[in-house]
C-alpha cells in the first residue's frame, strides 16, 4: 500500500453514523480492541446474543470469523495510519529515507560529514630533491581499540633535503657569564649526570662544585646544570671551559687508618723526612720507685705533655728518598692521574688541584717517645754491731718506645691553579682525594637566543623552493609543540646569503600567549596536506545511451568530503569513455549537451551517481563498462590523529626517509543524524543561504559540514567574532575554506575573526543517599558518567557534546539527572559554581563562546546508605 486510505467524511472510520451507538475510533486500539468493540456492536446490530457473541475462536461461527478480519484488517490500517502519519512531519519521522525527502523538500542538503585533514611533516633523503606526487598513502599506528587509518597526500610536493630542518639566523648567541651565577649550559645529552655529582669547572680557576639539579637544554643538544655555589665570571665563547664529573677514585691519604692516639692527624700532617729531637718528658715513678716530694715541700712531680717525635722514612724507585712536594696515599694506585685534576675534600671545604706527577713509593711513618721519670736509688749500708741502714736518694730514670707504620703507596705531587706547589705539609689532614673523572664535556660557547620571532624570518642561505603558499612547521628542538604556517612572500638576498620569508598562521599557535623564540624555532620545509580517506578505482557499469537519469550507486562507502567553498566537496571524479564529467548540485542549468552528473546521498549511507535525461544534462553515450570513477573512502571522527600518530609511509618512495604528523590531523565529523537533520532543515530556512545578522552568521555556519556547535557576536569595533567547534570540541583544522564559504554570503565590509571554544570549569560536591540494595561502588559509578562521562551514545551532562555554546547550567538539571539513577535514593548538592559563582549557585551562566566541562578532580561525590551512616 503506497498512501493511507483517503479521508471521507460520510464513511470515516474515525466515526459512525449517528443513529450507531457508539463511535468507532480504531486509531489508538490494538487488534483485541477492535474485536471487542466489533462484538459489542454486533449485540444490537446483528441481533447476536450476548452469550454468543463472546464464543471463542473454535465456535464454527461465521459472523465470528468475518469480525476476526475484520478486526485485523482494522489493526493493519491502524498500524500503517500512524506510520504514515509519523513520516508525513518532519519532526516525528524517523526513517532516513523520509528525513532525506522532507531536507530536500525545504531546500536543506543533509550534513554529509567530513573527513579529518592536516599536515604531515616528511624528511628527505641526503641529498637529494624532487616531487612527491599527490596520493601518497600514510597510516597511522594503532592505539588501543583505535584501529590503524589510512591517510593521503593531496597536493605534489617539492620536496629538497635542504628544507628538512632550518633555522634561522641568530638562534645562538655567545655566552657570557658574570661572577655569582649558579647555572651552566654544558655540550651535550644523556652525560649520565645527577643531582648530588661532583664537578670540576675549569675557569680561569679551577672550581670544584656540586650538581644541584640537571636538566634538558631547551635546543634539545645541550644539558643545563645547577651549581650548588655561585661561579666565576665565565666567557666560553672566548676559550673552551672544560667541566669534568664523577669521579671514579676515592683515595684518603697515608696514616689514616694508623690509631690516633699513638698517631695523632696533627703530627702526621707536620711530620717531614728528618727525625727531629725527641723532646723528654717526666713520668711519675713507678714499681720499684716512689713519688718523692721535692726538698721543701710541693706537690708530687706530675708528667709533662707527652712531645713524640714522628718522620718519615721513604725509598723511591729512582733511589731518592723523602720529597717534601709527596703527598702520600693510602694505596698504590693502578691508574695514572698525571695531567688530571683532582679534587681535595675536607669536611665542606673542596680544594682543585692539577697532578703534576706520580710515583709508587715504599713509605714508613716512624713514631719515637723518650721519657723520663723520677725514681729513687736506695742505698743499704751494714750498721756497726749488727744490722743495716736503709736510705733513699731521689733520682731520675729514662726510657724510650716507638713504632711505625709503612706500606707501598702512591705519592703525588700538585699544584694550585695559580701554578704554585702545594707540599704535603700544606695540605689538611685527614682529606678525601677524588679524581679519574668519568664525564668530561665543555661549556657550550654557545646559548639558545631568548628573543622573540618576527617578520621577516631570515634564513641562512637561498632557498628558491620557498615560494609563495607553500606550508612550514614552527616547532622546537624537542618536537613538543608545532604550528603550521603558510609563505606568503620569499626574497632571496644573495649578497647576504640569506632568505627573508614573511607568513600566515595556518593552525593556531601551541598555546594562548605562546611566542616562538629565535633560538629554539626549528622550521620544518617538506609539509604536505593529507586527509583522511583512501583511493578506489571502480567501473561503475554500461550506458545505453538513450535511458534517462541513469543512476549508478558507489560499492564502497561513505566517500571522502572535503571542506570548499561551498560546503564540502567529494573527493569524487566520474569519466565516461575516458572523458571526465563535471559534478553539479542540481540539473537546473544544464543543457542537453552538458556532461554533468549529479551525487544523490543514499537513504542508507550509499552514494549514487545520477546522470541527466538529455533535456537538462546529457545522457552518457552508449558503451560497454565505459563509465568509472575514482574517488576515496574515509570520513568522520575515526580519521581524527594525534600528533605523532600518522608515521607509517604505505608505498616507498625513493626521495622520502620517514614522515611524522606533529600537529594532530582534526576537522573528522560523522554524516548528520537523524535528529541534526530535523534541526539543521529548519534552521536553514532562518537564513535562506545568507547572513544579515550575526544570529544568521551562526545558523549559516552550522550548514557546513564538520562543524558541531557556533555562535556570533558583533562587537563594534572589532566587529564579528564567530565560535566554531568541531563535534570534539575544538576549532576547525582548515579555516580558509569555512571563510571562503562565509563571505560570499555575507558583508565582507564587516570583520571577520574565529574564536576557538573554551571551557568553563564547573565545580560540583554532591552527597548522594544510595539504596542498600546496590552497590555503593556501582551507584558512584553511574553518577560520574552522568556527570562528566564521555560516552558517545550517552554524554555527560557537562561534557562537550551534551552542552551547547553559551548553554547556562541549573542545580535543578543536577538534581533531576541523578535522582532519576538507579540506587539513588536522595541528593544533596553542596557547592555548585565555577570561577564566577563559586559556592552554591541557582545557576552557572557561560559566555557565547563557553561550553560548561566538569573535571573529574573538580567533582567530590559523597555517599551515604539510606538507614545507616555511609
């Protein structure tokens, strides 16, 4: 059945005669409704008996099967009323073939999408220059449940090895370092170097350092060290500074080990190779001897400090014997250190001296004690007749002790950066010697320019390739930003052997406020545009030559749109007998003889080819297979790339080494849905394809594909400023076009700026009362996703696709989203604002280029089961 039954008012099933009495409304009853309602009437109209008419299906009732079908043929028309009914108005039908009729109806052309577009960075074989043609296919690396996507260059590019890497003129300076800075640019990555290090610097004097922090150089080539102590005036570009780090030896010197009472720091560090006079000293007596007191009195003699006698005794392998300049090690060294510079640490203070020379020596510290001590000499003289006398006369004893300590040891011999000697006897003791050093680098004479880019950007050299168009890459010596721009002017100075390029800003810069700096720009000179999509060659069949309207439908699908002037453009070309044939919106224009054809959108995502009737577009002439098409597959939000992502090259080619995406490749928007459709074929009637005011500038730019969310504001002085977004949130990768399309239907007199969205943050702390039944962890779960989840069949209330631009936030939404959850049996909202309304705000108003985003850190979800304490 095409069309519902007419309407006629004598015999319209939505009402009966009226001498009926009841009226028969089959449209809101299902097929047990209207057999009732059937049985009902047939009481008074037939004259059934009630008992008969309720006989159930197995009664052989003839009456009974007729008001079945009849019945039935009644709940097939109902059902087949209201499905007409709901595809006759846009706003309720549902069907894509039913959407398409009612846009093309109102003039509307559906939303195709849009493929996601960019730019990719290619670097060329030394040496080497030529042309990349158009079509080269890329791939991007999978990504977790992303799969690998297929992109192509679109334009031939001139690709030379001398624009894989430029930069420009004055990015280094020469450094100069006044006294009482602590921070060094060193030659040089990964030296292995770390926080805690020790370091010599070789300045005008040698200067022994800690490293306090290391970190990257911003030219990517150098690394920047912080000293733990402030420096000498420093000039590197003048003379290389070396800076020498980690030592590997650790020596201490001779007699550290040695016991300090009998070998006390302070006499092995003046002790000399000449024994000097033992001093004496006075022990009290003992054993066999008294204390005695002296004659008159006083108190006994006590001894004296002790006064020892220490020297050295040395043999050298050329026969000498104790140098005055040896400093003595404790160990025989098995490297050589002659020429190097040590370092000699005593407690904080770090002293640099260069070693001058080196010997293996036999050492012994000798250690000599002489002391006296008082004692008496008792004298036994026999007494006459019998006996003896015992008297005792004071005296003075001596006795002497000593020791050693000796081994085979390494003494070295040093100097101070003034070139003057220092003797062993000048030396603290005990010290550490360190030295053998394992990182040895020079400071870079050289530093990263901090001043800022300007036009004209001048390079070194003359490079004709820079013509007028042609893309570049700003980026940074570490590769993590990048912009792409666009030469609008090249002049080449040979006299100067320079190129002064003057640009336009193609993508926006990295960051609000961001500046390149001279001496950290790399320029980037072998950019080539790609897209989303890959090539198809396909015959699409046999002509007739007298068939109107033939109709061809693509095999593979959806095709490649591409931003233009005009909307969006396939990537799509059709040849009959080799001769290509131009694509047209519309037959209106077109003559008998006009090899135009048309691209229908089919209901089910299909593209169909359609060609004229020979009236209004040519018939293709009759053939056999003589009608093909080239075209590319590949659109939506799935070709959209990260940076770094697209590095794979599909089809080698000999002048390219590898290829890398370093801004992300966006703009990807999926074909409109069926409820965009309903929206969008309206609101395109508001400006019948022009823009008067800037309400009307923001319904036009929703007409063209890829584009998810606008809004217009007229300032004036500054004029139009218009808010795009792509369906992520971002502004459109290819703004040119979008302009292009702009203002040939507006008044260019008026100007024009694109402002990129911008989120505002929502703060939000909510206490949720959950069912006991449910899980706690489950219920919080829920509430997230409906706060800020990223889902796309169902959003986040304050994520970007569930919120328009300027679209204000009520606590009320708050309220009625979550109690509606399952598990959620009360809600208590505690702050509700953002950094305009902070606290707990009724509502939360955005800017017309604002979209509210709710941040998982900025959301404190508190629980608490209905009956107890969560």
């Amino acid at each position: 059945m095409s069309r519902p039954p007419r309407s006629r008012a004598a015999r319209s099933p939505a009402g009966a005669a009226p001498s009926l009495p009841g009226a028969l409304d089959y449209l809101p009853l299902d097929y047990a409704g209207l057999l009732a309602l059937e049985e009902d009437l047939a009481v008074p109209l037939l004259g059934r008996q009630p008992s008969q008419a309720g006989q159930g299906p197995a009664g052989a009732d003839v009456a009974r099967t007729l008001m079945e079908l009849a019945a039935l043929t009644g709940h097939v028309l109902s059902v087949y009323q209201r499905q007409f009914a709901r595809e006759a108005f846009i706003s309720t039908a549902a069907a894509p073939s039913s959407l398409l009729r009612h846009a093309e109806r109102l003039g509307y052309q559906p939303d195709p999408g849009v493929a996601a577009s960019g730019h990719v960075v290619f670097t060329t074989k030394p040496g080497v220059a030529g042309t990349v043609p158009a079509g080269l296919p890329l791939a991007s690396t999978p990504l977790g449940e992303a799969a690998a996507q297929t992109y192509e260059t679109l334009d031939d590019l001139a690709a030379d090895h001398a624009l894989n890497d430029l930069v420009p003129a004055g990015a280094a300076e020469p450094v100069t370092m006044p006294a009482g800075q602590t921070a060094l640019t060193v030659a040089g990555t990964g030296l292995g170097l770390r926080p805690g290090d020790l370091a010599v610097l070789a300045a005008p004097a040698w200067t022994a350092l800690v490293i306090a922090s290391v970190g990257p150089g911003p030219d990517g080539q150098t690394t920047v060290i912080e000293a733990d102590r402030a420096l000498p005036a420093l000039a590197p570009a003048s003379a290389p500074i070396s800076l020498l780090a980690r030592p590997a030896l650790v020596a201490r010197p001779f007699g550290v080990t040695a016991d300090p009472v009998l070998f006390p720091p302070k006499a092995i560090a003046s002790a000399t190779g000449t024994k000097p006079a033992t001093a004496i000293r006075t022990k009290p007596a003992t054993r066999m001897a008294r204390a005695v007191r002296p004659p008159g009195g006083g108190p006994v003699l006590m001894s004296p400090p002790a006064s020892e006698a220490y020297w050295f005794t040395v043999s050298r392998p050329d026969g000498g014997t104790y140098l005055p300049a040896d400093i003595y090690l404790s160990e025989a060294l098995p490297q050589v250190i002659t020429g190097q510079v040590v370092v000699r640490r005593a407690g904080a203070s770090m002293t640099a001296l260069s070693v001058t020379a080196q010997a293996t020596v036999s050492v012994t510290l000798n250690r000599e004690v002489r002391e006296t001590f008082p004692t008496q000499v008792v004298t036994v003289t026999p007494k006459d007749g019998g006996g003896f006398v015992t008297s005792a006369t004071p005296s003075t004893g001596t006795q002497t002790a000593g020791g050693h300590v000796s081994g085979t040891v390494t003494a070295i011999q040093v100097k101070d950066s003034a070139g003057q000697p220092v003797n062993r006897t000048q030396s603290p003791f005990p010290a550490e010697w360190l030295g053998d050093w394992q990182v040895a680098t020079t400071l870079a004479p050289s530093r990263p320019s901090a001043a800022p880019v300007t036009q004209p950007l001048i390079l070194p050299g003359q490079l004709a390739a820079l013509t007028p168009g042609r893309a570049l890459v700003f980026t940074t010596s570490a590769r993590d930003a990048a912009q792409v721009v666009t030469v609008r002017r090249a002049e080449i100075d040979a006299g100067a052997d320079v190129t002064r390029v003057w640009w336009d800003d193609l993508t926006p810069l990295p960051a609000p406020g961001w500046t390149w700096r001279r001496g950290d720009l790399h320029i980037l000179g072998n950019v080539a545009r790609i897209s989303h999509g890959r090539t198809i060659e396909e015959p699409l069949g046999s002509s007739d030559g007298v068939t109107p309207f033939q109709s061809f439908p693509l095999k593979e699908n959806p095709v490649t749109m591409l931003p233009s002037a005009s909307g969006s453009a396939p990537e799509l070309k059709v040849r009959v007998n080799d001769v290509a044939w131009d694509a047209v919106t519309d037959f209106a224009g077109s003559g008998p003889d006009d090899r135009h054809y048309r691209v229908r959108p089919g209901p089910d995502g299909a593209t169909v080819i359609l060609f004229g009737d020979g009236q209004q577009g040519a018939v293709p002439p009759a053939g056999r297979r003589n009608i093909t098409a080239v075209y590319r597959v590949g659109l939506g939000l799935a070709g959209d790339a990260a940076a770094g992502r697209i590095t794979r090259i599909k089809r080698s080619h000999p002048l390219l080494d590898r290829a890398v995406n370093l801004t992300a490749v966006t703009g990807g928007a999926d074909p409109a849905r069926p409820e965009q459709i309903r929206s969008l074929a309206t609101r395109w009637i508001r400006t019948f394809d022009r823009a008067v005011s800037a309400s009307d500038l923001a319904d036009l730019s929703l007409s063209i594909p890829g584009i998810a969310r606008a809004s217009a504001r007229f300032d004036p002085v500054r004029g139009l400023s218009l808010t795009l977004a792509t369906p992520t949130g971002e502004l459109p990768p290819a703004l040119a076009p979008i302009r292009a399309f702009l203002d040939d239907r507006r008044d260019t007199s008026v100007p024009l700026r694109f402002v990129a969205p911008a989120p505002r943050d929502v703060q939000l702390s909510v206490l949720v009362t959950t069912d006991p039944a449910y899980l706690v962890e489950a219920v919080k779960a829920s509430v997230r996703a409906t706060l800020h989840g990223d889902s796309e069949t169902a959003p986040g209330m304050f994520t970007f696709a569930a919120r328009d631009l300027g679209q204000p936030a009520f606590r009320s939404e708050v309220y009625a989203r979550l109690e509606a959850l399952p598990g959620v049996i009360g809600v208590q909202v505690t702050r509700f604002g953002s950094r305009d309304a902070d606290g707990l705000a009724d509502q939360i108003p955005a800017d017309p280029d604002e979209w509210l985003r709710l941040q998982p850190n900025d959301l404190t979800l508190d629980t608490a089961a209905a009956g107890r304490d969560g």
